[in-house]
C-alpha cells in the first residue's frame, strides 16, 4: 500500500497536496475546514501589512466551458489579495494553530517595495506560529499597479533583492511563488534560488482576456462596462503550468540540488497531481479545483494517486518524483532517435531463418529481403 505521506523542506505533510493561496484560504474556518478534510498543508490567501488599501469589484470571475460538455475548463479572476485586515489574520493564525497544532500552515505573504515592511510581515506571522512562508511574486492584475506582485517576479533583480530580505528575518522554509508571464521562467527561480529560499512554487495564473461578450461588445468579466486582463487558470493551464515545472525541476536537479518545487495548474484529479510529481514536484496545489469541486475532493484525489502508486509499485513519493524529467530532449535528438528506431525496426524485419516468418509482418518481412 502507497505510502502518500512526504517531508517538503522539514514540513512533515500527510501527503502532497496543499490548498494553493485564493478563496479556498480565506479565512480561519475555511483553513481548518481543510486541515479537517485531509489536505496535507493549507497555504491562506497572501495577506499583506495594509489590507485597506485593497479594494474588490465584482463579478470578479470569468469561466470559460467546454463546449461538448459544458464543464468548466479556464477560468479568470481580477480578485486581488486578502481585503481582511493584518491584525484580524493574525488572531486567526493563532486561533488555527491552537485548533490544528500539526496542521502545516504556510503563510503567503505580498508587500511593496520596501525591506522594512517585508521583515515586519515575516516576523509578525513568524510569531504566531506560521510553518513556512510563500512570497507572492505572481498576481498578474492590480497589485502591479503598485508595483506589487507580478512586478516584482518578472523582475529577477528585484525579486533577488526582496528574497534576500525575507531570508534575514525568516527561521522558517520559504518559497517564492513564480509567475508564468516571462519568457523563461528560469531567470526568476535561479535568482529566487540564489537569494537563499529553500523551494519555489509555480505557476501562479496567466494574464489572459476571457472573452468578449457578442450582445454588448463588452469584454468580461464587465464592472460598470469595463474590465482589466487578470488571471487564468483551471484545466486548460496544466499543460502551460507542467512545462514550466520541469524547466524549473531541470535548474534544481542541475544547478541547485535539494531545493524543492511545489507545482501548481489545473489540478483536479491524483493523475493530474502524480504527472506534476513525475515533473519533479515535491508537492502539489489546488485553487480553482476546489472552487469547483469543493474542499472533499481530496479524498478521491488521495485515492487515484494511492492506485497510480500501487500500479507501479511506487512505495512513497521520492519513488518517482522527478522520473519523467528525463525524458525530455532537443528536437534535434529526436530526428536521430527516430531515425535510429527506424533503422533497427528495418533490421528486425530481415529473417534470417525460416521460423521468423510470420503472418502479420509477411509483406514487410518479404521487401526486407528484396533488391529492386
Ligand atoms: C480566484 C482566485 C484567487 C487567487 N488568489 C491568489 C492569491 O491571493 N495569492 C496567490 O498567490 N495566488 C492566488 N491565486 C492563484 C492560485 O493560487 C494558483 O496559483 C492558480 O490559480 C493556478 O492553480 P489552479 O489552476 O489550481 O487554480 C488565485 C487564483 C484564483 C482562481
């Protein structure tokens, strides 16, 4: 039987999946609604120093459905981060932690640019018993105005800097949360890496349009007429969002070795989760999947990875965690691979005693053995 629990940076997890930071960690009853699901650590939605300033509008969310079976696929957000004041998420981290002492609780944290203020926000959530940290460098809509979030994380000297920070104040893991709006993602995870934090998460949501409404001309989600790009994610990310884990899985088995990478997009099932971990995730997260599905989908979630291990034989997670990455090559090499597959596939066909003719192969097997 599959053994699904696992160790991230010195975190103990019961298994790999982690609430990923938005509206399924909002508060402390959702939090410990999650823990009493099953969910191996729980990370709350970023929360900053000065929640007045933000301000949310709605409709804030935009979905977008198959169109054979109406299911929900992508979906876009404009929701900025938590509007709930610091000290009110302070009370609650306390209240969690007394309610879950074991519960993994990881803290997603956003500030401006200002060392000051970050070293308050990991010190003040350090103190009431915050298990790690994830730095949201990522939200694609509206904290860049403020030169906040994605800003900063398309910016690896800034994100450099603002790591390093973090890294004086912090006794415990941290990890940087990537965003999948650059051109290589492995700029921001190897300053990430240098600046000292023990792992990375990715992605966070892809800046997109959702659609434009044909009746009114408007695009959406429409607040008073208007709206502003935002955020995609559900399914129809996952394959961008795998991609980008095993370019970052690629600098961590070569350059950094032991840092860690929890892998994010459009998971919703144990398959979903099992390839980000073949794509080198030590961890896995779930946002819109549980917005959809509610916080019990862990269990069947829990249940197909348990069998994909068990079909394998995989007995815990580092069994496979990171296989598939090296499957991954040049187009160049596999012109000549092919090529070489198809040379030995002509060398199998050629008999060379009468009983390897066979029924199935007798034509091919026959223009083997002919000139002309
Ligand atoms: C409505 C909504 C709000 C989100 N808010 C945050 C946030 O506050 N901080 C953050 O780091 N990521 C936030 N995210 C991004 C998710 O954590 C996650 O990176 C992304 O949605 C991709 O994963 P998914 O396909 O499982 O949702 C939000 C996502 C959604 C859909």
């Amino acid at each position: 039987m599959a053994d699904l629990s696992t160790t991230v940076n010195g975190l103990k997890m019961p298994n790999p999946f982690v609430i990923a930071s938005g509206p399924p960690g909002t508060n402390a009853n959702v939090i410990c609604k999650a823990f009493e699901e099953g969910w191996g650590a729980v990370i709350c939605k970023t929360v900053s120093l000065d929640a007045e300033k933000v301000t949310n509008v709605y409709p804030r969310y935009a979905r977008l459905r198959s169109r054979e079976t109406n299911e929900i696929v992508g979906w876009e957000n404009i929701e900025l981060i938590s509007d709930r004041p610091f000290a009110t998420w302070i009370e609650e981290f306390k209240q969690i932690k007394d309610k879950h002492p074991g519960g993994v609780l990881i803290c997603s944290i956003m500030e401006e640019y200002n060392e000051d203020a970050w070293l308050e926000i990991v010190e003040r959530c350090q103190e009431v018993g915050a298990d790690a940290f994830e730095l949201n460098f990522s939200c694609p809509h509206g904290l860049p105005e403020r030169k906040m979030g994605s800003a900063m994380g398309e910016n690896p000297d800034i994100l450099e800097e603002v790591v390093g920070w973090v890294m004086k104040a912090a006794k415990v893991p941290v990890w940087a949360k990537m965003t999948p709006n650059v051109t290589h993602i492995e700029d921001p995870t190897r300053a990430a890496f240098r600046a000292g934090c023990q792992g990375v998460s990715a992605i966070n949501t892809i800046r997109s349009v959702a659609s434009v409404n044909l009746k009114t001309l408007r695009p959406e989600p429409s607040i008073a007429g208007y709206t502003t790009p935002g955020g995609y994610s559900c399914q129809a990310v996952r394959p961008v969002a795998l991609r980008m884990c095993m370019e970052i899985a690629k600098v961590i088995r070569d350059e950094f070795p032991g840092r860690t990478l929890s892998g994010i997009g459009g998971i919703e099932t144990g398959g979903d989760a099992a390839q980000f971990i073949l794509l080198g995730a030590d961890s896995v997260q779930v946002c819109t999947g549980v917005m959809k599905m509610g916080y019990g989908c862990i269990k069947p979630m829990l249940e197909e990875l348990s069998v994909f291990m068990d079909k394998h034989e995989f007995n815990t997670i580092a069994d496979f965690q990171g296989h598939s990455v090296q499957f991954f090559t040049t187009h160049a090499d596999l012109v000549r691979r092919q090529a070489e597959e198809k040379a030995a596939e002509k060398a199998m066909k050629v008999v060379t005693a009468d009983e390897q003719w066979s029924g199935d192969d007798f034509v091919e097997q026959s223009d083997a053995l002919a000139r002309g």
